[in-house]
C-alpha cells in the first residue's frame, strides 16, 4: 500500500517510520519549511536553541521504541528542582531515593512540612502501582483535588506542585487530569529529564534520517483532503491509498470530532558570561503574580548547549502576551535570586509556541480504530488524541498507521 502522511511531526515521522518497517511506501507532507513541529532546535550565535523549553523522559516506552538513546547522547538534569521563592530566598528539594546527598537538604528545606515531603515518597510508589492496576486508583479529578485530597498541604501545593507542574501542563491553576499528573510524576520519579547533546530536534531529525529524503515534501501546505487524494497550495495532488493525518487540520474533514483547545507557551532565551549557578536543575518560582515560571542553564546540563566560555538561560513565562519590555521585567525578576550579573544577560531569541499542549482535563494512553479512522481510508494522529507528551505523539502515529494498515 502507498499512504499520504500529513504532517512532520513527531506523530508524522512515527507512522511513516511505521509505514516502512512494515514494507509499505508513503510521501509525507509538512507545511513548514522544517521537520519536528514542536520538536526542533535551531542554531544561533553559537547556541543550539530548542524551539520552547522542554526535556525529554528517557522512561518513554514509544520513545525506546522508536529512538536509538546512545546516538542522542542524552545529557541529564538532576532529580529535583530550585524553588525560587520571595525577596531572593531559595532551596533546593531533590529526590534522596536517587540522589541521598539531597536528603538533609530536601527535609529542612522550606517547601512544604516533613510530613509533606514523606507524602512525596509515597507518591511515588502511588504513581509506580498506577500504571501496575490503573484501576485502583480514582483519577476523575483534577490535578489540583488529587493533591489535596493525598494530604499535602496548601503551602507544599503552592510552593512546589503548582510551580513545577504549571510549567509542564501551561496550567496554573492544576486543572490538568490527576491521570496526566500520575503519568508524568512516574516517569519523573522513575528516569532523568533529559535534552540530546545537539537539541531537543535530534529526536525529531533521528527519525527523519532513517526515511527517503525524496518521499519528504517541505513547504507544501495542505488545502483539500477527498478519499485519496490530498491537494496541496502549489496546485499538486498527491495520491494514495490510505492518508494519515498528523496534522490539527481536522477542519478539512467533514463529520471531523471538535476543535482541539491549546495551550501555548513562551520561553526567552539569553546568554550570560557567567552561570547564574552551577546547578543541574530546573528553577521553579513559587512566588505570587511572578512573570518567570522556570528558568534552566541549559549549558550547565549540556556544555554543546552555548559557545566556550557562554552560558544559555531558558526562561519560561506565564501569560499570552509578549512585548520587548518582557525582557527588562525578567532580568529585574531574576536579580532578586542571582544578583545585578542579569542586567548583563544578553537577549538571544524568543519562541511562542501557539500550540504547545493540547487541554488535559481529560486524557487517556490509547485508542481503538474508530476514534482514529475519520472515513474508509483516512486516519488521524497527534498527542491530542492522547495526551500532551512525545510518548503520547509517537504511539499516536505508530497505532493510526497501523491500524490504516490493517484496514
């Protein structure tokens, strides 16, 4: 069979990889003027600049399938995180299961209560036995109810929860499905957050290496879809006998499901003559009505991350509007933790990422053929259809082709 794969993407690349393995040919379409979607990295001035702050969870189980690990050369965060709070104070909570040198530091620290951080611990476990008998445990409610309704306290959910998993749902208020929340604080808790040596857009461009370069169109964006034909904004028609759509170009199809909603998000990037810490953590801000929401030296978890003697700084911020004086408010933010060395950061680029995540106040892991198949030989993926991880975007692609293949 021959299949019209719309859309470069992680979930494009995974079903066309897919399509392959299994002896089949495909021509992939992408609208952009680069694979990855999401999932890219450019570089500037020295840099490698992923195109948003994002990490990847090496305990992916489509991402063990699907990549070769020891090609990315994944460079490591370390467990835990800086918890940025008011008027310059901070700590630093790690996880002493993996890490026991973090132990006094995590117990003493400000975060929540002792009895909070052996909560911590028991979550874990929670999260571990939830993907063992997922019905054992109650995940209809959100994130935030989860939280409380475990026990934790609202100065460990304000200082810790919400800070740390706003930036990994875009959702300050935690209305995100406890499903998701469990999903990732599993494989959180089970592996490092990672970046490939080159980029977050070595995952992308690893799957795009192993297909024909021919069979890839860049730059052609799609304007009708029929039953096996897809027309292009060049005037082509590209032809097959079943389409999968890696796309959210739902519009184009009628009896389609709902729009998807979106968050987005946005991440600055700076470069620094000195490292703000030399810490291998992501910075978390647990202060009211803050601009930052994170902030990572990248080049302290991958030195190939910015040119010698450099530093790069990814800072992720709360709200959908972004002006120049954005810049000047963060240096000021951050001065409070790092002292007057922010005035000198250097701006190096900014990226909105429209749409980043799809809503998850509902998720789930898998789908059956009927949710994918929008008519007898078209089929749809993306982690919409999931959940907002590339573990969702991968399984996503590989089940819709698969299914495309089985008819």
């Amino acid at each position: 069979m021959h299949f019209i794969v719309i859309g470069g993407g992680l979930a494009g690349l995974a079903a066309a990889t897919t399509i392959q393995q299994n002896g089949h040919t495909f021509q992939l379409l992408e609208k952009d003027i680069a694979l990855g979607g999401r999932v890219q990295s450019s570089a500037i001035n020295g840099h490698i600049i992923d195109h948003g702050f994002q990490v990847y969870l090496p305990n992916y189980q489509e991402g063990k399938h699907f990549f070769d690990y020891p090609n990315l050369k994944l460079q490591s965060f370390n467990p835990g995180s800086m918890v940025l709070y008011d008027k310059g104070q901070s700590d630093t909570i790690g996880d002493p299961l993996r890490s026991p040198s973090t132990l006094f530091g995590t117990l003493l620290s400000n975060v929540g209560s002792y009895s909070d951080k052996i909560r911590l611990l028991k979550l874990k476990k929670v999260a571990k036995r939830y993907w063992i008998n997922p019905d054992e445990i109650d995940t209809s409610k959100s994130t935030y109810d989860f939280l409380i309704d475990f026990g934790f306290n609202q100065k460990m959910i304000d200082h810790f929860f919400i800070p740390f998993f706003s930036g990994v749902f875009f959702d300050k208020k935690l209305e995100t499905s406890s499903a998701m929340f469990l999903f990732l604080y599993g494989k959180f808790a089970t592996s490092l957050a990672s970046v490939p040596s080159k980029g977050m857009g070595s995952l992308s461009a690893q799957l795009a290496s192993a297909l024909p370069h021919e069979n890839i169109h860049l730059n052609e964006e799609v304007k009708s879809i029929s039953t096996k034909t897809v027309q292009v904004a060049s005037g082509k028609n590209y032809i097959g006998d079943k389409i999968i759509l890696a796309a959210p170009l739902q519009g184009l199809l009628s009896g389609a499901s709902q729009p998807v909603h979106w968050q987005s998000s946005h991440t600055i990037y700076f470069e620094a003559d000195k490292a703000p810490h030399n810490k291998k953590l992501v910075g978390i801000v647990a202060k009211k009505n803050a601009l930052v929401n994170n902030i990572s030296v990248m080049s302290n978890v991958c030195k190939a991350y910015a040119p010698a003697n450099k530093h790069q700084i990814a800072v992720s911020i709360f709200g959908d509007v972004y002006s120049k004086d954005v810049e000047t408010k963060i240096k000021t933010e951050c001065e409070s933790w790092f002292g007057k060395q922010t005035s000198e950061w250097k701006y190096i680029k900014h990226f909105h990422i429209k749409n980043a995540l799809p809503n998850q106040q509902q998720v789930r892991f898998t789908f059956d053929k009927t949710a994918c198949k929008m008519g007898e030989h078209i089929y749809c993926a993306g982690d919409y259809m999931l959940n907002g991880s590339i573990d969702a975007a991968l399984k996503s692609g590989r089940l819709a082709a698969e299914f495309a293949m089985k008819g």
